[in-house]
C-alpha cells in the first residue's frame, strides 16, 4: 500500500516536472529564434533550435488529453511513438550542440548521427506495428513487457537515449576542463543532469531484460528510473537556465551598484559642471543604470582636464581631502577676474582610474566627491600647498 502511495506521488511529480519543463523549453525555443534572428544560422544554433523544439513538443505529448488526440486520430500507440522520437531527434540534436570538435568537425558528427538516429526511428514505428493494439499505450511494468514487441520498443528508445546521453556528457566534459566561472557551474550541472537521465535510461533496460527474462522480480526498479529522470531532468534545466540565471542577477546587481555609485558622483559632478557647463551633453531622457553612470564620469573628467591649469602640480600627489579643497578653490577662482594669474597654463588629466572598465575609472573620481563632502579642516590655496585654518 505504502509504495502504491509512493508511486502514486512520483506520477504526481512527473507531471509537474514535465509541464514545467515544457513551459521551460518552450522559453527557450523562442529565445533561440531571436538569438538566430540576431546572430544568422548556422549549424550549431539550428541543432540547438532543433533540440528545444523537440524536446518541448516530447513533453507536450506526453500530456494525457494530447496523446489521446494523437491516438484517436492516427493510430493507437502514436503517442508514444512521437514521444520516444522527438526524445530521440533532441538528444541526437543535443550531441550535435555540444560536440567538442578535435579531429572530427562538427558537420562530420552531425552526418554520424543521423544513421544511429534514422535505425532507432525505424526500429520504434516497426515494433510498435507488432505490439499488440492493446497494450500499445500501457505503462511499462513487468507484465507489458512480457510482450516480446513492447519489449524491444523500450529496448530500442533507451538504448539510444543511452547512446546519445553518454555522448553528451562525454562532449561537456572536455568543455568543463577548459571552464571557469559560472559557465564551469553550469556545464557540471549539465554533465549531472545528463548522467542522471543516461542512468535512468540504462535502469530501464535492466528493468526490461531481467522482467522479460523472469530472472527476478523488480518492480520497484520503474519507481526508481522515474525518480532518477525527475531528479536529471531538474539537474539539466538548471544547467540551461544557470547563464541567463546568472546573468540576470548580476545585470541586476551591477545596475544597484552603479545607481548607488552615481548618486555618490553627484557632488564632484555638480561642483565641475557648474564651472564648465558646456561638457554637459543634452539629455536624451531615460538612461540605464551603466550608462548614466559612464555618462557622468565622462563629463566629470572632461570638466576637470578643463580645469587642469588653474591646479598646481601638487594637486597630482596630495591626499584625497586635500585634493578636494584645492579643486574647490580653483573652480572658485575661475569664476574670480585674477583667474588668470592663478592659471599655470598645463593642461593633464586629473584623478587617474583604479584600473581596467567602468568602475574602476569611477572609483577615484567617487572617493574625491566624498571628501567633499566632508567638513574643511584646513584652507588650501588653488596653486599651493595645504595650511593651517586660523
């Protein structure tokens, strides 16, 4: 009674899992057409269309009011036809996808995989013929497959699925070697989720012999394989979903940050700006995150490369506070009628960056807005060195 429940939940549980992972496929099928829209055809992103077209139309069929259309429609045991084919043509489209080209080219595979492919297409519509027209559309146990016919047509879909879920994780492995990152955490999910669904497809086939044979009784072996495949095909989506996953939070992340790191520009900004306004660019309404922030250190350093000659050179290698307070006093004695005289006529660049990329070009430029704001200490001529307040 217990394990009746049990498998009564694991039936549960694939149906939740598959109507996520069509919903999931589907996703993603309409992701890659705009990717191929973007970027063009080519062998790689078709088989990979190829691949999440079947295997999102492979879990639509598997839904009970759509296999019972196909059968009623066509033929009894259509429904698992097309299911183990579509499974069939996206795994043979994913070893295409992730092949790892060494001495074999991709296009080469691709033409290896189609007669492997094409037998175990025939070899399911020619076993299913034989299988008597009752038990076409059964569930696999251990009384079905007494059945010679439904036999070998279980045999032949997971001996491939084997085959070509093997081929994958041998092809990720060779990229995971070479990965860093979150594209290494990505492929490791992948090479799990896909030996989790090789090993469910090779306890299938022990199920199906030793039940066959009447070597030993086990069905608790259907549970299992159920189970596994749940558990690889969760393991896998996460492995496809993990980049546009990863990316998105850290796009969500870098936008806070730079919100928060423009707001702290705002003071030097204002202050350059104000005396140079004319490195202001016209405003062309709503900006992104990253983009606002370039924009404004952009005008910030434009600003001060202006400002550059009314600073002596000390301004060059004095503290952050100290820098602040001379760059105070030179844009007010720009606006002064002896700005002149307090111009020492070399023209540089001020406040070099941390380094490489946005942010750290940034991050001088955000250390010398905040110190001014802090309170003056000490009075620090335009072109001189720091003295004493009185």
């Amino acid at each position: 009674m217990t394990f009746t429940a049990f498998s009564q939940n694991i039936d549960v549980g694939v149906g939740v899992v598959n109507a996520i992972a069509a919903t999931v496929f589907a996703f993603a099928f309409c992701w890659r057409l705009d990717q191929i829209r973007r970027a063009g055809w080519g062998l790689q992103p078709l088989a990979m269309m190829v691949a999440v077209a079947s295997l999102t139309l492979a879990f639509v069929v598997v839904d009970e009011s759509v296999s019972v259309a196909l059968d009623d429609n066509g033929f009894p045991g259509l429904s698992r036809v097309a299911f183990y084919a579509l499974l069939a043509i996206g795994v043979a489209a994913l070893v295409v996808v992730f092949f790892f080209p060494d001495r074999v080219s991709r296009e080469r595979r691709a033409g290896w995989e189609a007669l492997p492919l094409v037998a175990s297409l025939v070899g399911l519509q020619v076993t299913m013929l034989v299988i008597p027209v009752e038990i076409r559309t059964a569930t696999i146990s251990e009384w079905t497959v007494q059945n010679w016919g439904f036999a070998l047509f279980i045999l032949i879909a997971s001996v491939y699925l084997t085959y070509g879920f093997a081929a994958c994780v041998n092809s990720v492995r060779k990229y995971y070697a070479t990965a860093d990152g979150y594209l290494r955490v990505s492929l490791g999910l992948l090479i799990g989720g896909l030996g989790l669904l090789a090993l469910s497809a090779v306890g299938q086939i022990v199920f199906v012999i030793v039940s066959a044979t009447d070597v030993v009784r086990s069905p608790w072996l259907v549970t299992t394989n159920r189970v596994v495949a749940i558990l690889g095909i969760v393991v896998f989506l996460a492995g496809i979903s993990y980049p546009m996953v990863y990316a998105r939070v850290q796009t969500f992340l870098a936008n806070r940050r730079r919100r928060r790191l423009d707001i702290e520009l705002l003071p030097l900004w204002r202050l350059v700006t104000d005396a140079v306004p004319e490195v202001v660019l016209p405003d062309p309404g709503t900006l992104s995150p990253t983009t606002r922030l370039h924009r404004r250190v952009v005008e910030t350093r434009d600003a001060l490369t202006q400002i550059s000659p009314h600073l002596s050179v000390a301004f060059d290698y004095a503290e952050v506070g100290v820098q602040a307070r001379m760059l105070r006093a030179a844009v007010d004695g720009m606006t002064s009628s002896a700005a002149a005289e307090k111009t020492s006529g070399a023209v540089r660049d001020l406040v070099p960056a941390d380094g490489e990329g946005l942010e750290a070009d940034a991050a001088p430029l955000i250390r010398l807005s905040t110190a001014l704001g802090l309170p003056e200490a000490t009075h620090v001529p335009a072109g001189g060195h720091p003295e004493p307040a009185a």
